[in-house]
C-alpha cells in the first residue's frame, strides 16, 4: 500500500497556550471545509474541555488561518502545508490540498499540530495516511495531549522533565531551519545559540537514567517522526554515550558476500558463497 505524507507540516508548530483564534477562508475548494474543521476541533475538544477556540472576524486578526492552497504546490503524495508568517503577527497558515479525499483526518492532525503536539508513530498524529487509518482519536493522542497541557516547550521530548535527552533531542536539530521544529524555541525559523539558551535556563542537571524514554506516545521526536531523506545515514547514536555511534549493521563487513538463501532480517554464518577450495585441491580442468 502507497503511503500518502503529510509533507512540511509535521513538529510542533507553537501558538503559546492550548487554544487559538482561527479563521476559514473556503475560496478555490469545497465549502465543507469549515463544518470539517469545527468537527476536528470539536473532537479535540472532547478530550480536555479547557481547550478553547475562537473564530476571528478576519483573516489578518486570526492567530491560524486554514485555506485552500494552490494545487501546483502539493505534490502527488502531499495533503496539507503548514506555512507561517515573517511579520510580527506570527500567523500560522494551514493549506489543504483542494482535492484531497480526506479532509477531516488532514484538520484533525493539523489542530493536533496547532495545539503544540508532535508527530507520532501512531493515532491521529502520525503523519503518514493508508487506506486503513480512521479519523477518530485513539488513546496515544489523548495521551500526548494531557503530556503537552503538563510540559513546559523545553521539555521536547514530553517526559515532564527538562534533561539530558531533551538536550539530545535538541542536539539533532541544531542549525535547522524550520518553523515547525520543536527546537525553534524563540519561534524565529532558525535552531541555534539562542533557543539552546533558552533550553539551558529551563534545564536540570541530573545524571541520565539507563535507559531514554521509550513512550511513542510521549516521546516521539521530531526527526523520528519524518520520513528519511534521500542520503540520511543510516548511522545512529547512543544517548548514553554520545561519543560512540552504533553503525548499521547491514553496512558491517562490506566486502563479505551475502548468501541469497539467507531470509532478510537474519544473519548468515559469516562464510562467503561458493568459497574457493585450497590450491591443492583444485582441478586443474576448473580453475
């Protein structure tokens, strides 16, 4: 099954408290789009009732404004972008793909992401849609959504303390430049000195456990939750011991042939295919 991505709208996109002032433009697309949106905020909302939201009178007073976007932006496995605005008001657009099928599983992840929530693995925050994905709110996004009324925007792993890991987690997204990165704590476009200041005000010392968090339902991070790009390495690290690098271990032995009987996911017993027999027993009819 082909996996349709909601591109360049995944992360955190920060309006600063769990509610916002929205407004609907409906022009270039179908008319629905706003009883879709009241009823992804409505869903939201049936999960914690202090979460608010306004519809502004315009367009320009709206801290989020959904609309239509252009076809020609979207390519063929894109539903939705997330654009923000560089004046002063910050405004965060929504984009919907005007022939997108799914727009209520499309709003309900985008509010998701208004709401200061992360991409997930799993429940309405994954960004990626098949055919088998429902629209309904499943207990990982009620999850991450008590996390994110509990957290502090440091916290950038939602596990309820400024640590060790959120400085991991920062660390992989040092120098990046996108708005919706929950690094981007001053909300500038740009992760660097001045969101690790910001990190190092909120941060507690503490020896790191054994062990990261785990939770997908919590802990998921940014760069966990995008598709892999054309080229990444494959090469991860240890939290642990951030010196060290765990290479991929189907890059081990380079030169080692594989044996084609060998299930993929296994290992062989390290021997070559066909190896060569010692000189003296060599027919000479065969070299």
């Amino acid at each position: 099954m082909k996996r349709s991505v909601l591109l360049l709208s995944m992360g955190l996109i920060v309006l600063g408290l769990l509610s916002f002032t929205y407004y609907v433009d409906v022009d270039g697309g179908d008319a629905d789009l706003s009883g879709h949106l009241q009823t992804a905020l409505d869903a939201w909302k049936s999960l914690d009732e202090t979460l608010t939201f306004e519809e502004a009178t315009d367009a320009k007073g709206a801290e989020a404004l959904i609309r239509y976007g252009n076809e020609a932006l979207f390519g063929p496995d894109t539903y939705s972008l997330t654009l923000k605005t560089s004046d002063e008001t910050k405004q965060t657009q929504v984009l919907i793909k005007p022939s997108a099928r799914d727009n209520q599983r499309i709003l309900r992840h985008e509010v998701g992401l208004l709401l200061g929530l992360n991409t997930a693995p799993t429940g309405i925050m994954n960004p990626a849609i098949t055919a088998e994905d429902t629209i309904d709110l499943v207990e990982a996004d009620a999850n991450q959504l008590e996390a994110t009324v509990n957290a502090v925007k440091e916290d950038l792993n939602r596990d309820g303390k400024v640590d060790f890991y959120d400085l991991f987690e920062f660390s992989k997204l040092y120098g990046s430049n996108d708005i919706s990165s929950p690094a981007d704590l001053n909300e500038d476009g740009t992760v660097d000195k001045a969101d690790l200041d910001l990190l190092k005000a909120a941060y507690t010392f503490s020896v790191p456990s054994e062990t990261p968090p785990t939770d997908p339902e919590s802990s998921t991070s940014f760069g966990e939750a995008l598709p892999p790009a054309q080229g990444d390495s494959s090469e991860t690290v240890d939290p642990t011991n951030p010196d060290a690098t765990n290479p991929d271990p189907s890059q081990e032995n380079p030169s080692q042939e594989v044996n084609p009987d060998t299930p993929q996911g296994e290992t062989g017993s390290g021997e070559t295919q066909n190896p060569e027999p010692p000189a003296d027993d060599r027919d000479p009819n065969n070299p």
